[in-house]
C-alpha cells in the first residue's frame, strides 16, 4: 500500500523542519517496507503572499485525499497587521474545519536525558508520558454569538459563547477512551462543572460513554483548575486528560512546559473515520514558525519528526516503527547531541541537519 502524504510546510522554520521530516520519511520507505507519495502545498504567510490567501480551494482539495498531512508552522511578524481572515493562522483553522479535525492529541513526554531542562525538579517529570486529547472543534471558540456590541451609556461589551453537544462530548471521550486502552488505561476527565452548565453535561456525557462502552478504563473526574495545579505537582499521577477546547488549550501549553522545550513537542490532530476506516489526520510540531532563529539552521527538527512517528501510530497503524522512531530520538538525546534550545553543559551542539543525521543513523543501528 502507498500512502499519500501532503507536505505543507508553511512559515519560518516550518520548511526546515519538514524537510527533515521528509528525510526521515525517506529512511523509512528505503528500510521498512513503506511506500509514501508526498506532495507539497503552500499554507499560511507564504500561501498569502503567492496566492492571496492563507489556505487555497487547491490544497484543501489535496489535503481532504491525502491520507495525512504534514504540517510545518505558520506566522511571522510580516503578516501581524493583516485583516484577521487573511492571517496565517486562518489556513490552520480552515484544514481543521474543513476536515472535521475534532480530537487533538497532545502527548507530553519527558526523555530521561532531558529530566533536568524541565523548570521543575527531575524526579517529577523523569519518565513523565501523559496524553492530553483536546476537543478542537467545538466550545468557546466557535460558539455564537461572538460579538463586541456598543451599550446605551457608552461602554462596550464582549460576548464569547461557550456550547457543547451530547454528540460533541461523546466523540471525543470515546477518542480518549480508545487511546487510554493503548496506554495506562486511566482517563481524567477536565472541566469546571461547580460553574458552567457546559461542565455539567460534559462529566454526565463523559460518564456514560464509560459506563456503556468502557468500563474496563479507570476514569475520575477533575475540575480544570484543579487539574492545572496536579499538573506541576504531581503530572505522573495521570495518563489520558480529556478535556474541552478552552481548557485543553491552557492545560496541554503547561503539560509541554514540563517537559523542557517547545522544540520536542508533537501533535496529532484526527477527525471521524468514515465508512471504510479512513479517518482524516494532520500532525504538527506544537511550536510555531519561529521568526528569531528562521533560515540559521538553528531550529530543532525532534518535534516535527515526533509528529511523523504520531502519524506512523494513528494513521498508518505501524506502532512498531513508531516506537522504533521515538527510540531513534531517546538514543540520539543520550548520546548527547543537543540543538540550542536543549543545549546543556557538556553536550554536543548541532544543527537541525546534524541532528537529523544523528536520528538517521541510530534508526540504521536500532533496526540492523
Ligand atoms: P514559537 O513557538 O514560534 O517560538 C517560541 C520560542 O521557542 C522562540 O524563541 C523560538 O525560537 C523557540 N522555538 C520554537 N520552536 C523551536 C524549535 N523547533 N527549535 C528551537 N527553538 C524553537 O512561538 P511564538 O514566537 O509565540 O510565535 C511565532 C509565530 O508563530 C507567530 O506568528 C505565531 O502566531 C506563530 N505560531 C504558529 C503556530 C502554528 O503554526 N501551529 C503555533 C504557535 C505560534
């Protein structure tokens, strides 16, 4: 089977780091028995400069057939001043609105070799995996209205809406199940419902996909704030966080602090399988597009090759390569090959191209 993959490479760092990924793709089709066709598209600041818009009918097209999209960053201080339809960001939104992109899975892991970049102490975070799956689609963001009205005496006022539906909920607590059942197989459900009705039907919505499908996962429910401060006192107690789009939000930036730099962070963002099991998938590192270390070869491509073993895993179903991916970083960080954004006393600093070759070649050592 080949798989069919689109490139969008986007803004800043974006391009480096995805040709990087592409390499590992390379190794992969070379050494696994892995066929890909890869195209590429222009998305965010550079899609606007060519075509006028952050997102085109054309590469949305190809991103709906492929069978995942690879995502670099977009942004950049060039396009501060746009009009908000046209910045960058809206051609991330467009691909996650028009491919129904509702579970966003945030994985926060802690490498031993980086235990002490972490602002907190090593013993809390050494061997920390946890699993934050964010509702993406729905809640505060996109609910209506969503206005600033004048008032009679002169002031203004800000309205966002915060909704969710039975259906809402349930797809997405049973994404969180299913990959707890992968994992540790104990879910917290996050939301605050001692103040928001939304809350309420969530912990109800949420205890009932359990109760009938899932009874063999552990689940406990958490009030999201509660669940910020478990974060850094004590972030191993947890394995899956499911939570809303707000929360899922605040919650899954702190859980990637704890693991040290932005720089090692992957992401994977999923929609509804349809009738034949294809289910429409993008990853993404969680960093943006960088503008202060763009075009140095400075930036560290793990985040965005991490994202590529998510695709392996959840799009491809090829766990063991996965692992053997994730493996391949894990040695690479022990022998000591750090970029600048992970660089420690004592440590070898690379480049992005550099510490890609160093990848390449424990992936060559791990499967020989
Ligand atoms: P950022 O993640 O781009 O950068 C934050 C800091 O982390 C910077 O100092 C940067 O140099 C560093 N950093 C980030 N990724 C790194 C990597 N792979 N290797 C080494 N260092 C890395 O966040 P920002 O500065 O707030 O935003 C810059 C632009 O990116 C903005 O235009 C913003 O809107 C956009 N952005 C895009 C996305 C996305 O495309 N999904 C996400 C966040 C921000």
């Amino acid at each position: 089977m080949t798989y069919n993959i689109l490139l969008l490479p986007g803004d800043g760092i974006g391009p480096e780091v995805l040709e990087e990924t592409r390499r590992v793709l390379g190794w992969y089709s070379a050494n696994r028995n892995l066929a890909f066709e890869t195209t590429s598209d222009l998305v965010g600041g550079i899609s606007f400069e060519t075509h006028g818009a952050p997102a085109t009918d054309a590469m949305m097209k190809k991103a709906l057939a492929a069978d995942a999209v690879l995502f670099g960053a977009v942004g950049g201080p060039k396009w501060d001043k746009l009009p908000f339809h046209q910045k960058p960001e809206q051609g991330l939104l467009r691909l996650r609105g028009d491919l129904g992109l509702f579970a966003n899975l945030r994985p926060a892991l802690c490498f031993d070799a980086l235990k002490d970049a972490s602002s907190l102490r090593p013993e809390i975070v050494a061997g920390l995996d946890i699993l934050i799956v964010r509702e993406l689609t729905g809640g505060v963001y996109f609910g209506k209205p969503k206005e600033i009205t004048e008032l009679p005496d002169g002031q203004k006022r800000a309205v966002d809406t915060q909704v969710y539906t039975t259906g809402e909920i349930e797809r997405i607590a049973r994404v969180a199940f299913e990959l707890a059942r992968l994992r540790g197989k104990r879910v917290a459900s996050a939301e605050k419902s001692n103040v928001m009705v939304t809350g309420v039907l969530w912990r109800e919505v949420v205890t009932r996909v359990h109760d009938k499908e899932f009874p063999d996962v552990a689940l406990s429910h958490i009030l999201a704030d509660n669940c910020a401060m478990q974060l850094v006192r004590n972030p191993k107690q947890f394995d899956v966080i499911v939570t809303d789009n707000l929360f899922g939000d605040v919650l899954s930036d702190e859980a990637a602090q704890l693991t040290g730099s932005i720089g090692m962070l992957p992401s994977a963002s999923l929609g509804a399988k349809d009738a034949n099991g294809r289910q429409p998938s993008l990853y993404e590192p969680i960093h943006g597009s960088a503008p202060d270390i763009a075009g140095k070869g400075l930036a560290n491509p793990i985040a965005a090759i991490l994202s590529f073993a998510m695709c392996l895993r959840y799009s491809f179903g090829r766990v063991d390569d996965a692992t053997l991916l994730e493996k391949a970083v894990e040695r690479v960080l022990a022998d000591g090959y750090r970029t600048g954004d992970i660089m420690q006393a004592g440590m070898t600093k690379v480049g992005t191209t550099a510490m890609t070759d160093a990848i390449l070649k424990a992936l060559d050592k791990l499967s020989g």
